[in-house]
C-alpha cells in the first residue's frame, strides 16, 4: 500500500532531480535530453517504483537480480527498460534473459563477457553492456583499472553478441569535490581515447556517472546517465 503523501514525496522528489540536471547541463551548455535518469531502485519496493514510471520515467537499475524477481511481476503492466548496474556473478547469468534486463552496466572481466557471450549466443540474440572501470582506484570498488580497458575493449569485439554501449563508474565517495571529479574526468578521458583511437563508435560512447549526491560533477563532466536511489526513494535501511 501505498499513501499519498509517499507518493507525493516521490513525484516532487523527481521534480527536484530533473531540475537539478536541466541546471547542471546549462551550466556547461548542455542539452537537458542528452542526459538519462536511471532510477536505482535497489531495496525500493514496486508500488514505490510505480509511482516513478507512471509519471513518465523510463529506466530502472538494479544491483541483484533477485530484485527483478520480486519487482517484474508487480510492474509487468507497465513499459520501462531495465539495466543491472551490480555485480554480477556468473551463475546470474541466465536470469538476464528471464528478467528481460536491456543492459548489463558493469561488465568488468573476460570471463564474466566470455559467459554472456556464450549464453546469448545460445539465445540467439545480443545484449547491451558497458564497462564498468574502477576510477577512484578504492580497492573495495569493482570496475577495471583504467590502463586495462583499451585491451578489454579489443577483446570485447570477439563476442559477437555483447553490444557496447559505453563505460560505467562508481565515483569516489568524499567531500573533496575535485576528487570525485577526478573520477569522472578520468572515465569521460577514457571514453574520448577510445572515440579518437577508432576503437569505439560514437554508439558505444555513452558514460554512466553520478548518483544522489554528485550528479551536478557527472553532468559536468560528461554523464549521460545519472544513476539516482536515495534522493527520490529516501535513504536506505541497507
Ligand atoms: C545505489 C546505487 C546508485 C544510487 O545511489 P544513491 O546515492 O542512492 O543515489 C547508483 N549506482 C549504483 C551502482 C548503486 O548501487
């Protein structure tokens, strides 16, 4: 169940968002619609995540698939795109076809791309992934170190059917503003190498960057995807 004043609180939760990325693209004379907001939904229960897509969002992340287990069901009436922005473990793999998940943000190891691969090859059919890359160099974050990705990206093109889309980063967590950018400059750097090597196409050029407290960073930086939980659902118990 869910009450109105939740629900209101969700709606003008979006509203502060969305201003909050048409100011940060103004600023360095951006486009509003070239960034995406993707609401992360993890622990958010479905009625709560109703409100958000029935008032016209379109993208959701999830960090364990078990929570698309739980949500789908409960939201199969309505028409979203799911991306999984956690860690995946291997024996995961075949629920990204059950779930109907678009994209796999955090691909980060050739085996973990050599499995999909050989999943959907199996399937029949491609999936949208981006690499996910370790930009603040914590030892606790997942991602690729930034000197790999160049060869990760050479293997990637072995597998036919994992469709890049762009790079994806946790930003340093600290309130050392230039910090946090530095990890977000980092990740657009990584990304232009790649567009100007000819390694990439400017269809694999998208960067997934920012949540609740920094998305003003990201969107300066070059985000065209803000990753957003706690400052539209509130702040989690886990
Ligand atoms: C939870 C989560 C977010 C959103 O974080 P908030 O601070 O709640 O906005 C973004 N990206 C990933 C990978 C997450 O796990």
């Amino acid at each position: 169940m869910i009450y109105g004043d939740d629900m209101n609180e969700i709606l003008n939760n979006i509203k502060i968002i969305r201003r909050r990325m048409e100011t940060a693209c103004k600023k360095v004379g951006r486009d509003a619609a070239s960034v995406k907001l993707l609401l992360a939904t993890k622990t958010v229960p479905p009625e709560r995540v109703r409100v958000a897509i029935e008032a016209g969002e379109t993208l959701t992340g999830e960090n364990k698939m078990q929570e698309f287990a739980l949500k789908n069901p409960a939201l199969s009436d309505l028409k979203y795109e799911r991306h999984f922005i956690g860690h995946l473990q291997t024996n995961k793999i075949k629920d990204i076809v059950k779930y109907d998940v678009h994209c796999i943000q955090s691909l980060d190891s050739v085996e973990l791309a050599q499995k999909l691969d050989k999943r959907f090859q199996a399937e029949g059919r491609s999936i949208d992934v981006m690499i996910q890359v370790n930009t603040s160099f914590e030892q606790s974050k997942s991602g690729l170190e930034p000197d790999n990705v160049t060869s990760f990206i050479k293997e990637l093109k072995n597998y036919d059917t994992l469709k890049l889309k762009g790079f994806m980063t946790i930003g340093l967590f600290d309130s050392d503003e230039d910090a946090v950018r530095q990890s977000y400059v980092r990740l657009r750097e990584i990304r232009d190498h790649a567009l100007s090597g000819g390694l990439i196409s400017p269809n694999s050029s998208e960067l997934s960057m920012g949540m609740s407290h920094d998305l003003e960073i990201a969107i300066e930086e070059g985000a065209t995807i803000v990753r957003i939980g706690s400052a539209i659902f509130g702040t989690r118990a886990i």
